[in-house]
C-alpha cells in the first residue's frame, strides 16, 4: 500500500484534508498527516517510508529528498514551487509538481483589495482615485494575469500584458481583452499600475529595478503577488523617494519592510502574512488537486503537472 504524507506547518483548512483523504484513500492509498511542526527534523522523519508527498510552503530540500528512500512525487499544492529542490528530486527520480490554476482566482481577488486599498487611501476619509479609465499592465499572463484581466474589464480599465505566451500568439490577449506590448519597458511606459505574476527564477529575481518603475508616472502603482524576490528592494526605496505618490502593495513583505513603512507609510501596504491562496476555496481545490495527481502519478504515471522535467 502506497502511503502519502501531507506535510504542512500552516495546515489545510479541515474541508481539504478531508478531500484529500477522500481521494487518497479512495485509491486504497494510506495518508499520514503531519501538520504545525516547529522542527524540520519532525518532516525528515516523517518521509523515511512515503511514496507521495504533499506540502504547502514548506521546504522540501535536499536534505528531505535523501531523507525519503521511497519517494516517488512531491506535490505542491499551489503555483509556486520555488520550495522545492528540483535538482535534489531530479537526482532522485523524484517527480516534482505544482498544481497551477488551483489559488488563481483567490490571488487574482486580493490583487483588486490592493488596489483598492491603496487608490482610495486606505480608507482613510481622504479623497481618491477610482479605478475606472486607469491603465493596469500585467506583467506575466499566467492563470492568475487572465483572471485579472476579466476583473479589471469589469471595472472599466483599459488592460495590458506583457508575456512570452502573449509574443507567441497575439490573439489570446484579444481573448481576453488585452492590448499586448512587446517589451517589459512598455508596459510600465504606458501604465498606471502594474501587477507582478511572474515566477522567481534567475531571469526575474531583482528584475523590477529602477528603470522599470521610473517609466511609471509620479502616481504609480505596483501590485505583488508573486514574490519578494523579483523586486529590486533598494531600488524600490529610491523610485519612492523620488515620487511622493507613488505605491507599493505586496503579499510578500520586503526584506526591508520596516524601512519601507518608516519612510513611506500608507503608502506602502503588506500583508501580515501570504495571503494569496488563503481562501477557503483555493485551499480546498489545491488540496485536493494535489492529491489526485498523486493517485494519478502512481497509479498511471501522470506526469502533467511535472515541473523538474
């Protein structure tokens, strides 16, 4: 009997554990849960005999591959997966999956409590802006960019992308209703807010620099939702030195978050936590999204979301 272990040091909500055993004991699976732990010594010891394996944010390194002699899939349950070690699954024969699409729409909603936040002046009384007639530019057209889109179409702002999926086939933007632009330089010259989607890799790590956001106007905004580590952090400092109205609303607080905040107050806004996927829904569908491509790896070799190809 196959087991799966669902390792999660900020749990699942209650419905989506359940789904999840549904699924898995379903395929006459065993499941093991290891929830709220304080040591990663607690997660090596709870992988030694596990075939599948299910976390959140938590770290699944090297250390943890080795760790798991009978491992044979690590799920993700969400888009990002820059926590685990590929290269350590790779060596391994490990596959590696995320489940993207699952959290999309719960992100996609706090991109507009953001914006909203910040353009109405945190609801503080004071005169703001609306969002209708504004120009937003999605940087990456992923699940989440699309679903953005949609909204903001809704809202009556004009919409723009950029994405190398976007360059390939210029009509999925006009699906959307999305105007594309060729260069990243673009979408930050033509736009009042821009909301980040891309992933942390070598390409996009410190990418948002000071050039980009100095082709934003002296209103501007960034939304991140992807992670802390695409924005050049001290350049972000200097770009709202220079412009007094500009924002910054973020998932992910900086690493210099308490500079940020001293210098620039409400015009800076994090939340307390990741809060992206932090729906009931998402965190149902991820779960349970999570362990059927687990059932479905093992049972038929289902690699489709496999991410250490």
């Amino acid at each position: 009997m196959a087991k799966v272990l669902v390792a999660t040091e900020k749990p699942f909500a209650k419905e989506a554990v359940d789904g999840i055993r549904k699924v898995v004991e379903g395929a006459g699976f065993e499941l093991a849960l290891l929830e709220k732990y304080t040591d990663k010594a607690e997660l090596i010891k709870a992988v030694a005999d596990v075939e599948g394996l299910i976390v959140r944010s938590d770290k699944v390194t090297a250390d943890v591959v080795e760790a798991a002699k009978n491992l044979k899939v690590v799920v993700r349950a969400g888009a990002g997966f820059d926590n685990l070690d590929l290269a350590a699954c790779t060596a391994k024969n490990v596959v590696a999956m995320n489940t993207p699409g699952q959290n999309s729409n719960a992100v996609a909603e706090l991109v507009f409590a953001f914006m909203l936040h910040l353009t109405r002046n945190g609801f503080s009384g004071t005169a703001g802006t609306e969002l209708k007639g504004k120009k937003l530019g999605l940087h990456a057209f992923g699940h989440i960019g699309k679903i953005v889109a949609r909204i903001a179409n809704g809202f009556g702002m004009e919409v723009y992308a950029f994405s190398p999926s976007l360059a390939r086939n210029p009509e999925l933007g006009k699906e959307h209703g999305v105007t594309a632009v060729k260069v990243p330089e673009e979408l930050y010259d033509k736009c009042d807010i821009v909301s980040l989607h891309m992933p942390a890799n070598a390409d996009t790590k410190q990418s948002i620099n000071y050039g980009l956001m100095n082709r934003l106007p002296e209103h501007g905004i960034i939304i991140n939702t992807a992670r802390k580590e695409v924005m050049n952090e001290a350049d972000l400092v200097r770009i709202m030195n220079e412009k007094p109205r500009f924002k910054y609303a973020t998932d992910i607080a900086a690493g210099n978050h308490a500079e940020l905040v001293e210098k620039f107050g409400t015009r800076v806004l994090a939340s307390t936590k990741k809060m992206g996927a932090q729906t009931s829904e998402a965190n149902v569908n991820a779960g349970i999204a999570a362990a059927t491509q687990i059932v479905n790896y093992i049972n038929k070799g289902d690699r489709t979301f496999q991410v250490n190809k």
